[in-house]
C-alpha cells in the first residue's frame, strides 16, 4: 500500500505518513492501531524487531516492545471513545504505575 493511500485510509497526508516512518514525528497508539487495521496486521507487526534500530526509537516504542499483551491494551484504549474516559484511564495507569515504583 502507498503513502498517500494508507493516509487516505487514516484521513492524514501522506507527508505526515513519511513523518511515522522516518521517526520524525511520534505517532500515537491510536493511529498506530489505526494503521495496522487499514494494513490488516496486529499492531505489534509495525514495530521493529528487539534490537532493530533501537537507539533510534522514541521511548514508547522501546517499552511497548518489551511488554506483553500491550497489543491488548493499545486496542482496547483505543475504543474508548470519551475522552474524559480515556484521561481517567490515563491517570489510573499513572497511578499504578508510581505506586509499582515505590515497591
């Protein structure tokens, strides 16, 4: 598929696509959601490979690849549609997440 249809599929020119692709820009877990769906693969299928270029990847990228069942959580955050939802989901995690610290 090409730049310019993959952007069509996800209402962004094909420019921003370059963007994605060359790690100019961060692309969000939504949209990379978004993408697999309009490739028809997983998600996690967009990722480098452990190791591949990884000194060049933005951080969430690095931590997405290391953990399980994030694919999972990716999606599922990605169907909720209310964004005062999606904050409360957001905070939580950084909840548990400075309390996993503090362990």
């Amino acid at each position: 598929m090409s730049q310019e249809v993959l952007g069509r599929h996800l209402n962004i020119t094909f420019q921003q696509i370059q963007k994605y692709e060359k790690g100019t820009n961060r692309i969000s877990a939504s949209m990379l959601v978004k993408a697999a769906r309009a490739l028809g693969c997983r998600p996690t299928a967009l990722l480098p490979e452990e190791g591949e270029a990884e000194a060049y990847r933005p951080d969430i990228l690095n931590i997405i690849a290391r953990m399980n069942s994030v694919e999972e959580l990716v999606e599922t955050y990605a169907r909720i549609k209310s964004p005062r939802l999606r904050r409360a989901v957001l905070q939580l995690s950084r909840s548990l997440a400075a309390s996993a610290d503090d362990e």
